[in-house]
C-alpha cells in the first residue's frame, strides 16, 4: 500500500510541475537579435587646395563649426541661423563616409529638428557658399565668434 501511495503521489508530482516548468521558462533573448540599424550616411570627407580633408555634407557642401558652441546644443538661432543654416537630418543615427576618426550624433533644435554634430559640436553650412567646394564662411567672426570649416586629420 505504501508503494502505491508513493507512486501516486510521484505521478501527481509530476503531473503538476512537469508542465508548467517548461512553459515557466522564459525564451532567452540576445542584444544580437535586436540589432540597430546601420546610420544614414549624410557627409563624406572632399579635399580643399588650402584647407586639406575637410567634412562635407553628402552633396559637397562644406561644413562648419561655431566656436560659441560649446557642446552639441546649437547657440545659432534666428538671424546667425538664417546666415548660417544648421545641418539637419531626419535619422538620429548618422556617419560618415571615409571618416574613421571622430564621432557623429544629433542633437535636438528648440524647433525640435535634429542637427547633426560632429566630436558633440554642431554642424551648419554657410549661406554664401553656393556650390560645392566652397569654403567661404571659413574664419568669419560672424555673430561673436569663430566659424571654421571641419577639418579632418
């Protein structure tokens, strides 16, 4: 009788635990699977005569930085943006082509649109830089400080 009672009570046993821990087990999951996607590429290095390699935006317009920034919030709004227009993107992930050394990122515009940065200073481009190649806003005072173009070792 006691045989029978312990094997009752081990089939129970089992009958009730069995099932639930292998559904009480949660799948493992991996960072891997939920990989991020690439970065929109939106600049690329061109050679300047003068300046050497310099940051470009994809379609060879010349980039800027603005001493007075001195981190990735813009300090250029209003008139100095309208002479010196931030370079804007739709993607918060962002790099470069050929740009090995340095690092690209977004930051967010009191407009809420996103302005790229490079090394956490934002980029913008020059009103009167035209066409590609252009580096005209090239150590201009403008507005209190500094602009020069990105250069690239």
């Amino acid at each position: 009788m006691r045989t029978l009672i312990t094997s009752l009570a081990t089939a129970l046993l089992i009958a009730s635990c069995g099932g639930a821990a292998t559904n009480a087990s949660p799948t493992p999951t991996s960072a891997a699977a939920t990989a991020a996607p690439s970065p929109t590429i939106v600049a690329k290095i061109a050679i300047d005569a003068t300046l050497g390699k310099i940051l470009v935006d994809k379609n060879g317009m010349t980039l800027y930085q603005w001493a007075k920034d001195t981190d990735a919030s813009s300090q250029c709004y209003d008139q100095c943006a309208t002479f010196w227009p931030p370079f804007t993107v739709t993607a918060a992930s962002v790099a470069a082509d050929g740009v090995t050394t340095g690092k690209f990122g977004t930051s967010t515009r009191k407009d809420g649109a996103l302005q790229v940065t490079f090394n956490s200073h934002p980029l913008y481009f020059y009103a009167r830089d035209t066409a590609p190649g252009m580096a005209n806003g090239n150590g201009s005072t403008g507005f209190g400080a500094v602009w020069t173009v990105v250069q690239i070792q």
